[in-house]
C-alpha cells in the first residue's frame, strides 16, 4: 500500500468526522434563519391566519404603497434615523475612551469594581430601567429637585413630557447602560498586546500618552471598524430605540418618541396586520443591508479594514 | 502516540455520532409530538353530531374522560389539581388538561390557527379576534346543535340571553359566554345592594384637606374646582386632581371607553357610542365629552391637573396615591379609601357623583368557551358545560361546602343559605379576600369560572346587610344603566375600516394632550374642531356608518 494514500485516507476520515461535528450548527441555521425567510413573501399577499403562507392573494406592492403614503411611517422613520444617528455619535467612542482609561488603572481591585459596575447596568430589564427613569425624572423626582436645590433650573425640567428632551434621554440612556458593557470587548484586545511592545516603547522614551496612541490604539482599531460598520448597518432598526418609545414615549413626546419599531408593532401585530408588519420589516432589513454593505465599501477604500 | 490519535479520533467519531443522534432524536420527539395533534385534526373530519343517531335524553355518561382546553390568558393560574377541580372530576367524569400561552399577545393561539390545530375546548375572551377567526373558518360546533342533541336541560339554566344575543351572522352561537349581566342578573343584584361593587368607577378626596377648608359642598365641577383651589393655596406641591390614563394611543378601537372619558371614568357620562335616531356617532362628537375637555382644561390652567395623569405608569400612579402626593384622584370604590403616607389619621374618601355621572353597561359579559370541531367527544364536551352552567355547577365551582362552623378555606364548611339565597360565612369570605390567589390555591373555588352565571357566581358574595355598600348603592345605583344592544360593536381590525379606525385614534393620541392643556378655553375648543374636521377627513363617518350597520344587523338577529 503506497503510505501516502494512507495519509489521505486518514485526512478524509478526521475531516468527515469534524464536518459531521458542524452539521447540527448548520442545520440550526438552515432551520431557524434561513426556511423562515421564505415567510417574506406574505409582504406581497394579501394575508390571513387561516389560509396560511400558501394561501392569500398577491397584492403585488400594495402594503410598501400603504406604508409609503402614510404619514405616521415618515414620522416614525425620521425619529429613528435622527435617535439611531445621535446615539451613534454620543455612544459609540464612549466605550473605547472608558476601555483605555480602565486599561491605565494602577489598582488592579478598582478596575475589577469599576468595570463590573459599569457592565451591571447592560442586564437589566429595560421596564425596571424606564420605571427608575420615570421615577427619577419626575418633575418631583430626585433629579429635578437637586437641579434645583443647585439653584441650575427655576422650575422643574419636563424630561419625559417635552418631545425636544426625548432623543438626548435615550442617547444618555444608552450612554449609562451599554458603555462599560462595549468597553469589554476593547480591553480583550488590548490585554492581548504583547508586553515586549510596551517595554520597547518604553525604552523608546514613550510617555503613557504615546503609548496610548502608538499601540493601544493600533491595537484595536480593526475591532473599532468592525462595531462601526455593524452599527452604521444597524441604525434603521436602532438598538434600544423601541424600547424607549415603548416604554417612554408618551403623549406629549410622540412627535419625537415614535420609531419605526413601536409602528410595526402598533399597525401591524397588534392589529393582527402580520402581512404589513411583514412588509415595514422587509423594508427596514433592505436598508439596512446597503447601509451595511455602503459602511464596509468605505471601510475598504479609507483604510482596508473591512468585514468582508 | 499511534494509539493515541486513534483514541482521540474515535473520540471524535463519538462525538459527531452522538451529536447527530441527538439531532435526530430532536426531530422524532417532533413527530412524537404532532401525532396526537394529527388525530386530534383527523376528528374533524368524523360526522358532524346531527348525522349520527339522534340521542335519547338519558343521564349523561360519567366514564373517565380528558379534555384539552386552551385558556388564551398568559395569567391563568390553575391546572386542575385542587379540591374543587377533583370534585368535579368525581361528578362528571372530566378532567381538564389546561394550556395557556406565555404572553397575551396571540401568537400561539394564532399558530393553533394557522395549522387548524385546535384543543378540546378554547378560552379566551369574547371580543378575541381569534373567535371570529374560527368562526369564519368552520372550527367550531354552534352551541344551539349540541345542546339540542345532547343537553336540552341546558336551555332552561343558561341566562336567556346566553343563546340570544351571541349570534354570528348566520343565526347560530358558537361560543358559551361568561359573566353575562342579564335582566335576572340585575334584579337580583339590585335586591342586594350589589349592583354598585368594588369595581365601581368613582373620584376620591383627601378628607384632611378637604376638613381644613370646611367640608365645602363638592357635588358638581364648580363647587368641586373651587374647593380644590382653596386646598392647593395650603398645599403648594400637591395634584390636585389626578388620574390614570397614560394608556389611550394603544386603545384598540375608538369604542374603548377611555377615549372620550380621558382619564374622568363616568363622571360626565360621556359615552364612546352615542344613538341617534337609527344611527351611532362617536362620542368625540357629543356634548358630554366637549364638557369633559372643557372641565380638564380648566383644571389644568388652574394649576390643578398636571401632565402625570397622562404619562405616569399604573405603578407611579399607585404610589404617588400612596404618599399623599394628590388632593383627590380618580379610581374606584375598592382603591377609593387609601390611607396616605402622611398621615395616617386621615384616608381618602369616595366622593359623591355629579349629577352628570352615568355609568352604561352593556352586561355582556367577559370571557367566551368555545367547542372546535376537533373535540374528541362532542357530546360529553356539552355536557360537561351543562353541568358547569348549572346551580350544581356553581356549587362545585364557586360557593363550595354547606355548613355553619367554619374550620378553614380548604375544608371549609363555605356557605350557608340565607332566605333562599347561598351566602358565603363572613369568615370564610374574610380569609378570602385576604388572600385571593393563597386562598384559590388550597380549595379551587371562584377560579373556574368557563361558564360562570353572574347570580350564582357573585350571589354568595351579596351581603344585604352591609352598610357601607349599602350607602354605595344609594349614591350610584340611578346613574347606572344597562343597555346589551351596544355590545360587541367593533371593527375588525385587518379591514379597510379597521385601519381607518386605527388612523384615527393615532390623530386622536396626537391632538387630546394639546386640546387639555391649551393654554384658555377658547384654543382648546379650536383644536378640538380641528380634530373632528381631520378625523372626518380620515372618514369618521364610514367608520361611523360600519358601527351602524354592526348594530343593526345585530339587532335583527335578536
């Protein structure tokens, strides 16, 4: 037997085994995101319950002319794209900055008791976290009366029920909950920073800023583009925007309050109208598909760090 | 080092062999699972009732039996295993097996839909869209066949309107309905003094504040804003009048009382239908709700009504009650007396109606059962609801053991009869409201209420000799009235003027929090005729006009 078929052979063998080992991971995928996919296609029947995804009639384009002529939807996708996007520029260099202040720490106890601290606040619920914010931000709550204990504000600051307020509040909501949250992911990369590097700018005569700025930052620049392009994908669905309307929005700050979120929910699935909702999502998921690709295509062109 | 790769590879072999078993032993308990739902959908399929042979009225067969039954509310607490559920087992025969979903938001019962997969019996309540869903898929046996077949006792319990005013649009009744507040219903409870309950819908005021300033009449609006201007010159930091309605822009329909009340429940008893000559308007247009934007205006400019009615969550409005954070509010006879934080020497009191209250019942009752086709045994299904519907049922199900020496809840003795009429023992009733839920827990009773009869079902409850609410009736009992012919008038919310609707009370949600807090009167009424002129751009009137023909096509049926 010539020994080098043997070798192939037992290559086969190990790869068919390891294959077989991402068969189920597969299948979960085949199973669980890409056959309800072919749901999509009730944004183009006329849908019922009854008759099911095969029955309906099709009505062509008739749900995206619903949505497109209707003033509530133009509202809604305003407020999304104007809170996705300030909550982009607020939010997303926070946990970067909070990552290489943590990283300069010199006690290594404070730095654990701050970090789990600031990531504490990404696992609550978002009702427990909208009813302290209520409560707080009463015009008889706790922040209103240090404002003007401090003599800042004459009376008290409307915060829930003044609709200029309402994307500064979800901005500052975000900011508290995800930065120590998003930090982590940027102190993995720069714990994994050889310390040879460290010792070498050293020598080099580097001050902590330089070294900041020449290794720590370089170090993480990929994961930085990386967030970035799936966030900029992501600002039509906005994170925590529909929480926020939902949970916070009222009637006095609904012409800032209402996203597209809280639209799909309130046309579409509440009002048993799953063929609409089924075409407002299809719309937000094709959007944020070219976002998505047109964020990566930059990436590649400035400076070659892209998904792929 | 041979053996060991080829240890390692086995290993590996061992692994992916048992991943893939794993998979695969997922799929089978998938078929294991849909089998019996299979046959279940094959059921369908057998004679309907009315083919098989006619059924002599013998006594029902009490042979061991278990139903599905579907209860299409997330809270549902019980599964059948407590002392009145075994009681009811041993008299019948049946045993439930409940499924509930785990959130209330249709999405499994919509997926029992879509397969025409559907248990023994369905729960849910009676406006449920999924109701005329199955009703206009032919799921569902009509009550009228089976009854007729099976249990003609059961036209003699049921409350006469029960099979009367139900009716789908081919004449027949495909759902059981609970909690009907018929005309037997009203008589009796209007003997007891207990047409006016807990529930009742009612203002409150601080008696401190008000004592502080004399106890001034505060019998209409007027007298009611004077007063409550003199007791904030006292006490700056307080609300004057405080409600809950932070909930109107997710209002379903335009019909939803809250709408026109916006957040003053019955006090100026507005209405959300009003009848003129032969048609219904909405009650956006009337005279009682511009007198209610009128009043809350009012207030508001007065300093007297603040935005927190129209934002804070149940929950804030629970507790600001709680602290003495209001001068009076707007709640119910049951939450009307609460003791604020701030002194406890003080409570709450329920103040009288104006005499503009009017309180309209419809009387038509909570929850609907209904009996799908794939039922398993049609027969003994209706059966079992007869027998539930029944004063036996009752028995079982509500007032529980006869006796006069109470031990405890779960043995009881519960009632004892009263000139004729079952009576719960001061302190069994005592333990129960205590602890509703505990109670519930040990004997079973009050909770399974599919096809609860209001008299019977609330009757042990009625006690004739309670003052307190026997000065409630006095107050309230001529401002209410009940009128069934405005029941279940509601547009399907998936049809052109569903959606109609739906575009409305969004305009609406974007123009009531401008009209209340205008900055004088005259603004207020100016964006008020602003909003009707948009809404009836919209089409108000087809909106109005599919009510109409709802509530005439309802009527002929009756």
């Amino acid at each position: 037997m010539h020994p080098r078929k043997i070798k192939t052979s037992r290559g086969w063998d190990n790869q068919l085994i390891l294959q077989l080992m991402l068969l189920p991971a597969l299948l979960t995928l085949l199973i669980f995101s890409y056959l309800p996919m072919f749901g999509i296609v009730i944004a183009f029947k006329d849908y019922n319950v009854l008759d099911g995804l095969f029955g309906g009639a099709w009505v062509g384009f008739d749900h995206f002319r619903e949505m497109f002529g209707d003033e509530r939807f133009h509202s809604a996708l305003r407020n999304t794209l104007a809170m996705s996007s300030i909550k982009l520029v607020v939010t997303f260099l926070a946990p970067v900055l909070f990552a290489l202040i943590l990283n300069e720490l010199p006690l290594a106890r404070f730095k654990k008791w701050t970090q789990t601290l600031t990531t504490l606040p990404h696992f609550l619920s978002y009702v427990i976290i909208a009813t302290l914010t209520m409560i707080f931000l009463d015009p008889k709550g706790i922040v209103n009366g240090l404002l003007q204990s401090l003599g800042l504000t004459n009376g008290p600051i409307e915060f829930l029920a003044e609709p200029g307020h309402f994307w500064t509040l979800g901005a500052s909501l975000d900011l508290w909950q995800e930065t120590g949250w998003g930090a982590i992911i940027y102190l993995a990369a720069i714990t994994g920073i050889n310390t040879e590097i460290y010792e070498a700018a050293k020598v080099d005569g580097a001050g902590r800023l330089r070294t900041i700025w020449h290794i720590n930052l370089p170090a993480i620049r990929s994961a930085i583009m990386v967030l970035l392009i799936l966030n900029i994908g992501s600002l039509i669905y906005g994170g925590s925007n529909f929480n926020q309307s939902y949970l916070l929005g009222n009637v006095f700050n609904r012409d800032t309050s209402y996203v597209l979120g809280y639209y799909t929910l309130d046309n579409g699935l509440l009002q048993m109208r799953y063929a609409f909702a089924t075409a407002v999502d299809l719309f937000q998921s094709c959007i944020s598909l070219v976002l998505l690709l047109a964020a990566n295509w930059t990436a590649k062109k400035i400076n070659g760090s892209n998904i792929f | 080092m041979r053996s060991m790769r080829k240890s390692k590879t086995s290993f590996a072999r061992f692994i992916g062999a048992f991943l893939i078993a794993g998979l695969l032993a997922g799929c089978s308990s998938n078929n294991g699972d849909s089998a019996p739902s299979e046959s279940a959908a094959t059921g369908s399929a057998s004679p309907s009732p009315s083919e098989s042979a006619a059924a002599s009225p013998q006594a029902p067969s009490t042979e061991p039996i278990s139903f599905d039954m579907f209860v299409n509310f997330s809270w549902y607490a019980l599964n059948w295993s407590d002392p009145a559920a075994k009681n009811i087992t041993e008299k019948t025969g049946v045993t439930l097996n409940i499924t509930k979903p785990v959130s209330d938001d249709n999405q499994k019962m919509n997926i029992m839909l879509s397969n025409r997969e559907l248990p023994d019996f369905v729960l849910l309540d009676k406006a449920d869209p999924a109701l005329q869903r199955m009703i206009e898929g032919e799921m569902l046996y009509s009550l009228e066949e089976l009854i007729d077949q099976y249990a003609p006792e059961m036209r003699d319990v049921l409350p006469k309107e029960a099979l009367a005013n139900y009716k789908s649009s081919d004449g027949k009744t495909y759902a059981l309905v609970s909690f009907i507040e018929g005309e037997q219903y009203v008589e009796a409870a209007r003997k007891y003094n207990a047409l006016i309950g807990s529930n009742q819908p009612t203002w409150s005021i601080r008696q401190d504040y008000w004592e502080e300033i004399g106890k001034p009449d505060i019998g209409t609006p007027d007298a009611y804003i004077e007063a409550l201007e003199q007791i904030q010159t006292a006490h700056k930091g307080k609300i004057g009048f405080y409600t809950n309605a932070n909930n109107i822009p997710n209002a379903k329909h335009l019909t939803d009382g809250g709408i026109v009340t916006l957040g003053t429940s019955a006090m100026f008893g507005v209405q959300a239908l009003v009848k003129e000559g032969e048609a219904l308007k909405s009650g956006l247009r009337s005279a009682e709700y511009q007198n209610v934007i009128k009043f809350l205006n009012t207030m508001a400019n007065k300093g007297l009504l603040t935005k927190d009615s129209y934002i804070d969550s149940k929950d804030i409005f629970t507790q600001k009650i709680n602290n003495g954070d209001v001068v009076s509010y707007a709640w119910t006879i049951g939450d009307g007396t609460k003791v604020p934080a701030d002194n406890s020497n003080t409570a709450y009191a329920v103040m009288a109606p104006f005499p503009s209250y009017k309180q309209v019942r419809d009387g038509s009752g909570w929850t609907a059962i209904a009996i799908p086709k794939t039922n398993k045994n049609p027969e003994r299904a209706i059966q079992f609801l007869s027998f539930l519907s029944s004063e036996e049922g009752h028995k079982l199900t509500k007032w529980g053991v006869e006796g006069d020496a109470y031990v405890d809840a779960a043995q009881g003795p519960h009632y004892h009869m009263v000139d004729g009429k079952a009576t719960y023992l001061p302190e069994y009733w005592a333990d129960k409201q205590k602890d509703w839920s505990g109670v519930a827990e040990k004997n079973g009773l009050s909770e399974y209420w599919l096809t609860a009869n209001s008299t019977w079902w609330n009757g042990p409850e009625w006690d004739a000799s309670d003052s307190q609410f026997a000065e409630y009736n006095k107050m309230f009992g001529d401002h209410v009235e009940y009128n069934p012919s405005i029941a279940g008038i509601t547009l399907d919310s998936t049809t052109p003027i569903g959606i109609v609707e739906k575009k409305i009370i969004d305009l609406y949600s974007s123009y009531y929090s401008k009209i209340i807090f205008a900055k004088d009167e005259s603004t207020a009424m100016s964006l008020y005729a602003e909003f009707i002129e948009k809404a009836d751009k919209l089409g108000l009137a087809d909106v109005e006009q599919a009510w109409t023909d709802i509530y005439k096509a309802k009527n002929a049926n009756q």
